[in-house]
C-alpha cells in the first residue's frame, strides 16, 4: 500500500472533487478511439477517486464500475455522478485484491492513481479481471513543475513545508508501469505524453492543493500553515483571480493476451 495516510486524505474528498480539474476530454477521445471506453463496454476504473475518469466513460455509454479503497471517495464521486445524471456502480475495495469475478470485464482504466498501487499485483488483478484481449488503460495526469510557472512555485513550496514529500519533479511513471504490465502478460499497443495548460481560479488552485496527499499527511496546523503561505505566494507571484497551471497528461494502453 502507498505511503499516505488514507483516513486523513478521505477528509479532503470534497475539495478534491470540486477543485481538481478533470481529465482531459481530447485525451478520453483519443483512449476511445484506441478502443477504450467505447459505448456498452464493461469498464472498471480502478482507484478511481472522486470518479474523474468513470464518469466521463459512463456519460459515453460504458457499463461502469468505480472501485476505490476509501469510501469517503466513493461518496464523493456517487453524488457527482448523481448530479451529472450517469449511473456507476461503485465497489469498496483495493485494486490488487477487488473481490470481483474473473473475465467481468472488457476494460480497465486507473487514472492518476497507479502510483499508489502495488503496480505488480494491480496488473496481475486487472489481468485477471479482463475478458482476452481486453485493454487496460494506465493514465496520469500531473501538474507539470516548470521554473516560474505556478505549478513549480507551488511544487517548491510543498516541498518546504513537507521535505520527505517524494513524488515532485518532473516524473516518468510509464517505463515502470510498462514493466508491470508486460510482466503480468499483457502488450503494450500505444503510450503517449503531452502538456497542456489548465485553467485554474487562485481560490480552486488552493483548495486543489490542499486536497493533495502532500498536504493532508501534513496533519491539520501542518496543512494550515501550508495553506497560508500558498494564499501569500500567488498574491506576489500570480496576482489576479485566473492561472494557467501547467500539467502533463501521460498514457499507456496495453492489451491482455488472448
């Protein structure tokens, strides 16, 4: 299991929902168009959060289930399906052990969450999961730190207020997911990356941050005083109430074998 304290970042799910921007729509086209998330698929999201992702697949047509390990997530994501008027299944459970039947599904996503799981295991379980053939979809979707960006001032602050914080940089989480993955049996079919710059309000930037595992395992004066000092540096660096925050999408699609 990941070195986060899941009990207190359940605490910030509804931040974390609201304030987190979505992953990207050009880039679900282009998985669809590789053929995941294609209407009527069975799909399971695995650590799907809030439900960025299975959202987005079920309001194209997908039979979605949304599998998380905290149910403060889950609530999160089913009132947010609920309001954007699309039906998930939402399943309580970890996604190296999910407890569901073998071959139940044509698809598996995990979007910005691979780096929590025993990657290892997680690709045995997905594999397992899955009809033959079926694909598995690894996403990330990071801000991206550039010198003098507010994604790299905010970066830098984190790690000043939380120095054993060790997921910052400029990260490359796919060489180590494609191991996973052609080690459980599947083919890689297709990896991409590219940046984009996403629109932020400075109150949602902050309450995005916040919601952060960086700053929840802070603990409560911690993520004040981490806080604080984050409404002070974009006050002096980026005034104005709109930011554009530099982020990195990073894909990998792999089929399992026949």
């Amino acid at each position: 299991m990941p070195a986060v304290d899941g009990d207190r970042f359940g605490t910030r799910a509804a931040d974390y929902a609201h304030h987190r921007a979505d992953f990207p729509a050009a880039a679900v086209d282009r998985l669809v168009g590789l053929g995941v998330g294609r209407s009527g698929q069975r799909l399971l999201d695995l650590g799907c959060g809030t439900g960025t992702l299975a959202r987005q697949f079920a309001a194209r047509g997908c039979v979605v289930t949304g599998l998380d390990v905290d149910g403060r997530m889950l609530g999160a994501a089913e009132a947010l399906a609920a309001a954007d008027g699309v039906e998930v299944a939402w399943h309580l459970a970890s996604a190296e052990d999910t407890g569901l039947t073998d071959g139940s599904f044509d698809v598996a996503s995990a979007a910005q969450c691979w780096h929590w799981f025993d990657g290892a295991a997680a690709a045995v379980e997905a594999r397992r999961l899955l009809v033959p053939v079926g694909l598995l979809a690894i996403t990330n979707f990071d801000w991206l730190p550039l010198p003098g960006s507010v994604s790299g001032e905010t970066e830098a602050l984190i790690q000043a207020h939380h120095p054993a914080w060790d997921l910052g940089g400029i990260r490359k989480p796919l060489p180590e997911a494609i191991t996973q993955v052609e080690e459980a049996g599947f083919t890689v079919i297709e990896t991409w990356v590219e940046d984009v710059d996403v629109p932020y309000l400075a109150d949602s930037w902050r309450r995005r941050i916040g919601a952060s595992a960086a700053i929840v395992n802070l603990g409560p004066a911690g993520a004040a005083a981490f806080e604080r000092d984050l409404a002070a540096l974009l006050a002096e660096r980026f005034p104005g109430e709109a930011l554009e925050a530099p982020h990195r999408v990073s894909v990998l699609v792999a089929r399992a074998p026949g």
